[in-house]
C-alpha cells in the first residue's frame, strides 16, 4: 500500500467489510447483488461459514524484503497477458489505493455475475476501460476526482486512523476462465495459480494465501476478505 509508480498518494482503505460494503454499494454496486464478509480463518470448518457463492478475495498482507524480492522475481518471469485471457487487470499508480485496485479487479472480473447501477461510477469505469491497457485504466483513475472522493470517504470511515505510511498491501484472487488468478497493480500482470472454479475459488485462494502467511509466521499484518454474491432471498441492508 505504501508504493506508488507516481507522486500521488491517498489514504489507505481499512481491512474492514463494513467500509468496503459502503464504498461498494456507494459506486454501483446495488447492496443486494454483492457483499464483503470476513475470512475468520483458512480451514475448512472456518471457510464453510462464508456466504456462498464466493465472487473474489481480497487479501491483506505485510511488505517485507522477503516478498518484495518474490514480486521482482515474479515480474521478470510474467508474460505478457494472453489478449485471449478475459482477465480485467490493471495497475496501481496511485500511493495507497491497493485496497480500492483490488476491489476495482474483484468486481471488475465477476462484471457478467452481478448487475452494476445502471449510470453508476462502476458501470461507467468498467463500460469505458473495457478496450483500455492495464495502465491507461490507472491513468483513467488517477484523474477521477469521484474515485477520489469516494476512497477518501470511505478510508476516514474506518474503526481506526488511517495511516499515511503503511507496510501492508491488498491483492485479489478471482476465478476466470477456469484459473485462479492474483492480482496485484504492483506486478506486470495477473499471476495463475493454477486450475479453479467458482465453487473452489475460496478454497483455492486459501491455499495461496496459506504458503504467503508461513513464509512470515511472526507477523499478524494478514486479513482476508471474501467478496460474495447475496443469495435471491436474502434481505438486503
């Protein structure tokens, strides 16, 4: 969260499913297509209790030499995205908004499963990014003064101050095309993982972001967040 590919930095979003729920619904996404829940825990029993089905995951994790080092090493080896593979991706260039790219690449990706307020922020990004590159669509965002807005409401909005200088960063797992797939606006491009489907993806991503945690077992700087598609049926808030 603490990086940034240009000058310009905002405050970070706070680990927190009521935040990201408000900010969310506030830019299109109508309350009663999609929601954000807490991952409580990486084992099964603990994962069954998220809603289901499991649209994306946002994860929270420390930035230190160790996985700094793994990024690089990662973006020598990254090719360049398949123009076949319908992956929304796009990079981060704006200091501290991982939290907003990551939500941006969770609905970004599941666009065909939920329906966007017609005219919202979101339908409009999304309809107007379609054909753009990954950095010409974090261009498109660095200079909306209504993203901006939006994000800095919604990090004052937290249980906590948000920091300026942070040392944790937010990535998304999503499910495209049978693949499950990270997406981070500080590597090159989506990272596989291998196979996946809708059913698996929290499963999947747990896997992943089990082999991250064990590679920094003194930290406690992890949080999950699974973003769900609310069940026909369900009151809505």
């Amino acid at each position: 969260m603490a990086d940034s590919a240009g000058p310009i930095k905002w405050l970070p979003l706070e680990a927190n499913p009521d935040v990201m729920n408000q900010f969310l619904w506030g830019l299109g996404v109508p309350p009663d297509e999609a929601e954000c829940y807490d991952v409580y825990g990486l084992d099964e029993e603990l994962l069954e209790m998220v809603p289901k089905p499991v649209l994306a995951v946002l994860f929270l994790y420390p930035l230190t030499s160790q996985s700094e080092e793994e990024r690089a090493q990662q973006d020598s080896q990254t090719k360049v995205q398949d123009p076949s593979i319908t992956v929304f991706f796009m990079k981060q260039t704006v200091g501290n908004a991982c939290g907003t790219i990551g939500l941006l690449h969770a609905i970004g990706n599941v666009t065909s499963e939920i329906k966007l307020d017609e005219g919202s922020f979101l339908d409009k990004f999304f309809k107007s990014t379609v054909h753009t590159d990954p950095m010409e669509c974090a261009s498109f965002l660095q200079t909306d003064r209504e993203m901006e807005v939006a994000h800095s409401v919604a990090a004052t909005a937290g249980d906590t101050e948000a920091p300026v200088n942070v040392d944790t960063h937010f990535i998304c797992f999503t499910c495209v095309d049978g693949q499950l797939y990270e997406l981070d606006g500080r590597k090159s491009g989506p990272i596989s993982h291998g196979a996946s489907t809708p059913s698996s993806l929290l499963q999947d991503a747990a896997k992943v972001i089990q082999k991250m945690m064990q590679k920094n077992p003194d930290s406690m700087n992890f949080n999950a967040i699974a973003i769900t598609k609310r069940a026909k049926g369900d009151d809505a808030p």
